[in-house]
C-alpha cells in the first residue's frame, strides 16, 4: 500500500476526496449542459465525469502503479468511445474525461491547483462557439503569421541574445532586441484597438499605444490625416496629447529601471504633467465636431491600410534610430565632457526624447547640476519639436489646438522638477 494513504489524516483524505469530487462535478456538469444544449449523445455526463476525478484521487493514494494503471484504463475508455462515434466526431469531451481523472489524482498532492485546472478546463469547454468564431472568422490569416512571428522572438529569440554591452553601457543586444519586441507588442495593441473599439476610443487607445513606440511619429502621422480631410483637427490634436502621456510614462518607465534616484525626483513632475495632458486632450476630443461620415471614412480607411498587426520596418528603423543617439551622445560626452552631453541631448531631444533622457541619467545623480540642465534643456527641446512637428504635417489649425497644451504642459514639469531638485 502506498505510503501517501498511510501519511494522511482523515481530515485531509476528506479534503481530497470532496475537492476531487467538486472539480469533477464542475466539469460533468458543464458537459451535461452542453449535451443538453447540442442535443448531441455523449457517452459521459456529470455523474461519470464525478465519479472519474473520484477514481484518480482513489487510485493514486492506493499506490503509484494502481494510479498509472487506471490512467490507462480510462485512456483505453475513451479511444473506445472514439472508435464507436457515429454522429459527433470531435474528441473534446473525451479528453476532457482523461484530463478529469488527472485532476482528481492532482488533488492528492495540490488541491488549490487542481481546483484551479478544472476551472481553467471548463472555461475552454465553456467556450467552444467564441474560440470557433475566433479562428474562423475574426482573425485573419496575416495576424496568425504576426503573432507567431512575435511569439517566435519573445520565446526563441529573446532568451538566446547575449545579455552583455559592447561599449560602455550602449550596444547591448539584448536591450536592443527587448527594445524592438516592445515596439512590435505596442503596435499590436494597437491593432487590436483598432478592431475591438468604436473610432474614438480606438483613436485615444492607439494613439497611447503609438506614444510608446514614437509620440513623434504618431503626431505626424494624426497630422498628415488633418492635412488630407481625412480627420478632424480637435480630435487628432487630442489624440496626439494622449500620445504625449505616453511619452511620460515610458520616460519614467526607463528611468525607473537606470537609476531610481532620478525616477523620485521625475515622479511628481511628470504626474503633474500627465495632468495637464489629459485634461486638454479629453476636453479637445469631447468638444469634438467630426461627422458621422468623417467617422465611417477614417474608420474606412484604417481597416484598408491596417492589413498588418505590426510594421517590421517601422519597428527597425525606430530601434536603430534609438540605438544611434544613444552611442552618439554617450560618444559626445566621452569625447567633450559635460558640454558635449548637453548639445548631445538637445539635438537628440529634437528626435527622441527617451534614448537621451536614458543617457543623461546614467551619467550620475540628480545632485549632478549638470546633468539637470541637460535634462531640462532635452525636455524643453522635446516639447518645442513636437510643436513644430504637428505644425508642419497638419497645418495652422491643427497646431493650434496641439502646441498650448504641449508647451504648457512641459513648462510645469520641468518648474515642477526645478522646485524639487531645490528640495532634494
């Protein structure tokens, strides 16, 4: 006899054995409801889904041999069952009645997983015209080949890269490939945005999603819309805003994960600054006067032009571009000192505020003026660009109704930030 039965007390056979027959009778139970529901035969129900998870409890606290035997015999059960299907060719409910009787032996060693299990198990019964419809008519065939693709870097890639710098604390090719799935991942949220939700929740989503890959791009890209008719300015000038918000949050992100003294000192000043970009960005969207028709042709037109979850061009030239100012302003401090890092950060501010925000707080500690002036100049340098930068793509009208809010913004941040480097 096995040693498991010996060990146990009564409380806890009894804790096994009323576990096992609850996973059982949730499992046998959804199955009775489908067959009830399909009008379908099926060759177990709740009573013999129960009494399956009762017999794996059962025959592994017996012995570990008796276990495995029954696994067999519950296995050469249902190929049976199989084998003498006339109507119903599916094997669901028959592994389902295998999985059963494996659940109720997991109770014997951990209850909580296997009550956990049969939950998860019944979820994907439960779920069977959802997932159908899923496969066959919402996802299209260039999303499967997207998703395996980013599953192939995130799983195989990732892991493989070396984890190591090749010059100083840049080039890393980890951080660089990590970089370039968190683009991909980001514009694929945005995807999904695009497909699950109404135009003007798609656009704030998107546009947040956007703002971590580039709030750059994404304020040309809201502005060539307003140049063509094809949006509204007050709208795409809030979206571009909550694009902003991005910008923020990743900058404290990336921050946060360098050097934590300088995200304490960030914290409060770019809440403050979030504030402000949302308030202007939600009032600009809400008074917004688009059409029903502007509506349905934007809508229109990003259902023809998204026919890819993600843009691995797009996603390379933005790493690449982030990996080179990164190495130009590291090279630029290495070789002229403290001005060097701070024309170095503001030409790179003008492009992409994150890579040069990255580099100065690795310099040093905000205790280091120096490295507080460059910060402050690339924040402002950002803000400006961005400003001139909506100008140019989308015209006076959508500038507008962007620049105040953008400027302004910053400005706060960065009195903010002033008043509590003075407390730090």
């Amino acid at each position: 006899m096995n040693t498991v039965l010996l060990d146990l007390s009564f409380q806890t056979l009894l804790s096994v054995m009323a576990s096992a027959l609850g996973c059982g009778l949730l499992i046998g139970l959804e199955r009775e409801r489908n067959n009830l529901k399909e009008n379908t035969p099926s060759f177990a129900g709740l009573r013999s889904f129960a009494i399956c998870a009762l017999l794996g409890a059962v025959c592994f606290l017996l012995h570990l041999a008796v276990g495995i035997f029954g696994a067999f015999s519950v296995t050469v059960f249902c190929v049976y069952s199989l084998i003498k299907q006339t109507q119903d060719i599916g094997t669901t409910t028959e592994l389902a009645f295998l999985m059963t009787y494996f659940i109720g032996a997991l109770c014997v060693f951990n209850i909580p997983l296997a009550a956990g299990l049969s939950v998860v198990l019944c979820l994907i019964l439960m779920a069977k015209h959802s997932l159908h419809y899923f496969a066959g008519n919402w996802i299209q065939h260039y999303e499967l080949r997207d998703g395996l693709f980013l599953l192939a870097l995130i799983l195989i890639a990732l892991p493989l890269m070396p984890n190591e710098a090749m010059w100083g604390t840049v080039l890393n090719p980890y951080v660089i490939l990590k970089l370039l799935i968190m683009i991909l991942s980001v514009q694929t949220l945005a995807h999904i945005a695009k497909r699950l939700l109404p135009n003007n929740k798609a656009l704030m989503l998107s546009s947040l999603a956007s703002g971590f890959v580039s709030s750059t791009a994404t304020i040309a890209s809201l502005g060539m819309e307003v140049r063509s008719g094809q949006a509204d300015a007050k709208s795409n000038a809030g979206a571009g805003l909550i694009s902003c918000v991005a910008t923020l949050l990743q900058l404290l992100i990336i921050v946060a994960g360098i050097n934590f003294a300088w995200f304490k000192v960030l914290l409060f000043p770019c809440i403050m600054g979030i504030t402000v970009l949302l308030i202007f960005a939600l009032l600009l969207i809400h008074l917004s006067k688009t059409t029903t028709d502007q509506q349905a042709a934007i809508q229109t037109k990003a259902t023809h032009m998204d026919s890819r979850m993600f843009s691995i061009k797009k996603a390379l030239i933005i790493v690449i571009t982030l990996t080179v100012i990164q190495v130009a302003v590291y090279g630029l401090n290495l070789l002229f000192g403290d001005k060097g890092l701070i024309i170095a950060t503001f030409f790179a501010s003008l492009f992409e505020v994150h890579a040069a925000m990255a580099t100065v707080v690795l310099q040093g500690t905000p205790q280091q003026m120096t490295l507080v002036y460059a910060l402050m100049i690339g924040l402002t340098a950002h803000a400006f660009s961005k400003s001139i930068n909506a100008f140019l793509t989308g015209g006076k009208k959508y500038f507008l109704y962007f620049a105040p809010a953008q400027i302004l913004h910053m400005l706060i941040l960065i009195a903010v930030f002033w008043m509590v480097i003075q407390q730090f």
